[in-house]
C-alpha cells in the first residue's frame, strides 16, 4: 500500500507550497511509491487527514501509511536527518 499524502494544491502559503514539493521530491527521488491526496478537491479528505492527525486544525501536508498516521512535514524532516524515514514511513 502506497503512503499517501495529504496535501493542498490551493495554499495560499509559500512555505507550505516548499514543503510539499520537499516532501514530494524527496519519495519521488526514494522510489517511494505515495498517493497525493488533494484535501482541497474533497473536504472529507481534509476532515479524515485531521482526524488521522488527532487534530482538528492539522494542516497540510500530513503523511500516513494506510490507516496508520505517520506524521507531518517536522516530523518527515526529522525522520531524514535521523536516517530513519523508512521506519517514519512504516515501510
């Protein structure tokens, strides 16, 4: 099952927008299959991406490992410099 990654095509953020492209680039370059999962095309997504986060105010990009919340971009960050996105990523 691919990683799936709750993300946001309309943030109004450039911070945001840099993290999501990390975040993206990094699986990509990894090999690491991922599903994008737009939480702006469908508000249920961006409410499951919340809940899976345990956090009703969680923003995007949050990553999980089917129904397994994995964390979000701090924690990816961390989870790199630690060489342990692996274990992050429960893959």
């Amino acid at each position: 099952m691919p990683v799936k990654v709750f993300y946001s095509s309309a943030s109004g953020s450039m911070e945001t927008k840099k993290r999501q492209e990390r975040l993206f680039s990094v699986l990509t370059s990894k090999n690491i299959p991922f599903e994008p999962v737009d939480i702006c095309q469908n508000l249920e997504e961006r409410d499951l991406m919340r809940e899976k986060a345990g956090n009703s105010a969680a923003l995007a990009p949050q990553i999980c490992n089917g129904d397994v919340y994995c964390g979000d971009f701090v924690a990816f960050e961390e989870a790199i410099e630690m060489g342990q996105l692996e274990k992050f990523l429960r893959i």
